[in-house]
C-alpha cells in the first residue's frame, strides 16, 4: 500500500480524534469523484482537508486552480513536497473555520467529518457552482434536507475499506449544488 509507506517513511500516523484523518485510498473512488465534480479549465476548486494529495493532484489535472487546505503541519510539509510541479495549485495551512470559504465556483473534498455541521452551514448561504463531498452516510441521512438553499444527492455509497485507516462508519459521496431561485 503506497499511502501507508508514504506516511510511514514521513513518520506520520493519522491522529484520528484530534485531527479526523481518514484518507481516501480506493483509485475508483477517486476517478468517480473527478469524474462527478465536472471539472475544466475555468474552475477554482476548494478542497479541505487536502491530506496527502492524492485527490489534490487529480484535481490539478482538470481544474484552472486548486485551493487545498490543510490544518496538519506535517501534512502541509508533505504536499508541499507531492504537489511541487503542480503549478495551478495553492496550498494553505491553517484551519478553514479560521479562514472561511475561498473564493471558488466549486468545491471538491473529503471533509474532516467533526467540521460538517459548520461546513454545511457556511455552504447553504455560500455562492457555489457545485459541490462533491465525502461523509458519513448517517449525516447524509439526517441532514440533508435540513438546507433549503441546497439540492443534495446521494452518489455512491463507500465501503470503509476505501479509506486508510478505515472509520467505524460508513461513507457516502454526495454532489451538492445551489437552489436556484427564480
């Protein structure tokens, strides 16, 4: 497993209570998460939690500018060094409730799950294009219909195994786009 050795040869180990860090792992569920967020030349696209770069570096292939947000030093330092080539790329450390939404027409992540209740808040009063977001299939259940400025559905459901390590939950990738008011 690559993702292990990377993070072992960093010596970083994912600090699940502090920091929530469960990394996505599984290459089909990447590809359907580019592949959902409809990206081109033209898009800024924020990702928080940005973790090793994996969907980082995906999303610079496509995207005009990527945003990647990142709270965990060692983790900054890490892509700091994966994304290095990467010239449509800006990374950011420091925690995004700190610094808020950036400006971007589309929004594509793995989101830290202790953050969602804030992120979904900001996001429902946010002008945005589109949305493609992992998390945890009891949020998508409960909340979803609880923002009425937002349209959310249901992509795929993920097995834990797609993330390393993996939560005791299960997951779910969602697109989220604006209600449009007439």
């Amino acid at each position: 497993m690559r993702l292990r050795n990377l993070l072992h040869k960093a010596g970083i180990k994912p600090d699940l209570v502090v920091l929530d860090q469960c990394f996505m792992i599984d290459p089909e569920v990447l590809r359907l998460i580019v592949k959902t967020s409809v990206l081109n030349k033209n898009d800024v696209v924020l990702e928080i939690g940005a973790g090793t770069g994996i969907l980082t570096k995906r999303l610079c292939k496509y995207a005009g500018k990527v945003i990647a947000v990142e709270k965990d030093l060692r983790l900054f330092e890490l892509l700091s060094s994966m994304l290095a080539k990467e010239d449509n790329v800006e990374i950011v450390t420091g925690d995004v409730i700190k610094y808020g939404f950036f400006k971007a027409n589309k929004i594509v992540s793995n989101l830290p799950y202790s953050i969602l209740d804030w992120f979904f808040e900001k996001l429902n009063e946010y002008s945005f294009d589109l949305a493609v977001l992992t998390v945890p299939l009891k949020f998508y259940e409960n909340q979803s219909g609880n923002y009425n400025n937002l349209i959310i559905e249901k992509i795929k459901t993920l097995n834990p195994a797609s993330f390393y390590p993996q939560p005791k939950i299960k997951s779910v990738v969602i697109k989220v786009k604006a209600r449009r008011t007439s």
